[in-house]
C-alpha cells in the first residue's frame, strides 16, 4: 500500500509521510514548512508535491486553527503591475479592514502549477478561515485537496471538486456590448476589438459582449486581434489596424492597450477621433490625461469586492454555498475626447 493510502485510510497525513514520499528527513520538511533558507530548489520542490499529493497541513496550522479563530482572510493573486488586478486587490484589503478582518496576500509570479500551489500552500500557513482567488484560475488546475475544505471565491470559473465556493464578478459580457453599442449608436458601420490573452477569463467575457453587441444589430464581425494587456501590445495592435482606411472605431479589451492604440493611430496619421474613435475599459487613473482623453467604462471596484467579502464571511460562519454565479454590475460609460461620430465618406 502506498504512503498516500494508507494516510488515507489510517489517518490524516503527518510530517513522517510527507518525509517518506519526498525522500528526505522530517527535519528537511520542517524547515520547508517553515520557510527555512538555505534549502535546495529541487529538494523544496519534492516536499512541495508531496505535501499537495498527501493533503498535508501542519500540525501547528490545524491546532492554532482548531483553538482559536484568526480573523484572516486569505488573497491568491497574478504578481502583476496591470491596474485592474492591484485595484482589486486594493479593495480587497481596505473592505477585509473595515470588516475588522485582516488580509494575507500571497502573489505567484505565474501560472504554473508548482508556483499556485506554493503561494497556497503559504496562505495556509497564515491560518487564513477562506480565501479569495484572483487569479485566472480556469488556466490553472488547483487540487481541491489543497484547500482542506476552507471556503473560496473565485471571479474565474468555479474550481471543480470544491464543495464550498462562490463566483462573483462583474457582468463583464454585458458592459462590453453596451459599450460596443455606444460606438455602433455615433454611426460606425462596425467596431473593431482588441482583446486581452486568449485564455484570461476577463478577455474571453469582453470579446463575448462585443460580438453580441455587433451580432444583435446585424453588423460585420471583424476578426479580432489580441494583445497582453500592454500598451505596446495595444500599440503593436493599432499599427495593423491603422493601415486599413476602412477601420473607424476601435474597442480594447483594458486602458492599456487603448492608449497604444492612441500612439500607434497618431503616427499614421489617423486622427482620434476624426478619422477613427478609440475606447478602452477599466477607467484607470491616466485614461482621462492622454493627449486625446481616453473614452473608458468606470467599474465600481467597492461592490463587487463587498459582495464576495460577504458571500466568503457567509461561508467562514457556515453558511452554505449560493447555488449560482453572483453578478455585480455597477458601472458607467465615461465618455471623452476619443469617441465622435463616424467619419463621412
């Protein structure tokens, strides 16, 4: 019988297991437990697996949880410089401290699988009660094992296998069409995109809206280009579309890559918004101070975070989980200098 089995069967699994699986000596575990410098990548990362493969926690973690309540909330979050994702994360920690909850963030540095589990793996650590996943997480397969039943909510897709979860988000979809229509409504024929990463969830909702919006009113749908959610991505984008004439609005799927498109319109000689209208999404704070003043949607950032901070506490309390995804839509066009009518003929 192997060590996993027969933790599973005898018992839940302790440090001696986890030693055994991995090859090394307790003492080796205890110290990459506990964060010890000086420990081999390679021999961290063989603790590491078999501390997901074996549902480990530590003991100190288990008892600290079991005598006390730590008031802790735990954050998992893409280490990114993006607007979007740190304003989320920002209002995260300022709702958790109003709520009297203290906020642990741990962030990963990208997707993989050895690094998700680690920043895991360190919340848990921090004795979080539940956590909140800011990360794409339908790219990432997160062992619900992992968890040990905390509750979580996520904005990415649900995390198969986890009794205990919520799904909160914006109406993404639905505010990208909307803003899709204020363009088609100043006389565009059509409305180009600039989409985000293929596989990011946000980037996957905003594409959506905007071929709804264009499918509705009976438009071409052009064929989409994407971008990383830079400006030069953004910037890269817009050299293409500025050497077809027939190109007059432009929607991107973030701010970023929106004002790459103003630079990259600029030096072709297409003027914003006389030859060609541009808007973005996420309303950050050097939209409004471009040379041409960014047209953008504003999110309301307080309440969607206040409502998964309530659906998480619900859960931490044992409440149960709600039956279906949460949409929060508070959130307003603002329209500036970048958008204008259609060019005539």
């Amino acid at each position: 019988m192997t060590v996993r089995a027969e933790a599973k069967t005898q018992r839940g699994a302790v440090m001696v297991d986890v030693a055994r699986l991995a090859g090394v000596s307790q003492k080796t575990v205890s110290r990459v437990v506990n964060g010890a410098p000086h420990v081999r990548p390679d021999v961290a990362e063989r603790v590491h697996r078999a501390i997901v493969e074996l549902g480990y926690r530590p003991n100190g973690a288990a008892q600290a949880l079991a005598r006390a309540r730590t008031h802790t909330i735990g954050v998992l979050a893409l280490g990114t410089p993006l607007y979007g994702p740190s304003r989320r994360v920002h209002a995260l920690e300022h709702e958790a401290r109003r709520l009297g909850w203290t906020l642990a963030l741990a962030t990963v540095p990208d997707l993989s699988a050895r690094e998700v589990s680690r920043g895991i793996e360190s919340l848990l650590q921090r004795n979080v009660e539940g956590l909140v996943v800011e990360v794409p997480n339908h790219v990432v397969d997160i062992d619900p094992r992992m968890l040990h039943g905390l509750p979580v909510v996520t904005s990415a897709g649900l995390i198969p296998g986890l009794p205990r979860q919520a799904l909160v988000d914006t109406d993404q979809a639905e505010i990208s069409a909307q803003l899709t229509a204020f363009l088609l409504d100043l006389g565009h024929t059509t409305v180009w995109h600039v989409g985000g990463p293929r596989d990011w969830d946000a980037a996957v909702k905003r594409q959506d809206g905007w071929r709804s919006a264009l499918l509705e009113r009976g438009r071409r749908v052009p064929p989409p280009a994407h971008g990383d959610w830079t400006a030069a991505s953004g910037y890269r984008a817009g050299l293409r579309l500025a050497a077809q004439p027939e190109v007059t609005a432009v929607f991107a799927a973030n701010d970023s890559m929106a004002m790459g498109l103003l630079r990259a319109f600029h030096e072709a000689g297409r003027r914003v918004p006389a030859d060609v209208s541009v808007a973005g999404f996420d309303d950050v704070p050097d939209a409004e101070y471009q040379v041409v003043p960014l047209t953008t949607v504003a999110i309301r950032t307080e309440a969607p975070e206040r409502r998964i901070l309530a659906e998480l506490l619900h859960m931490i309390e044992g409440a149960p989980a709600p039956s279906g995804a949460i949409t929060v839509a508070q959130h307003r066009i603002v329209v500036r200098a970048s958008t204008g009518p259609a060019p005539t003929p």
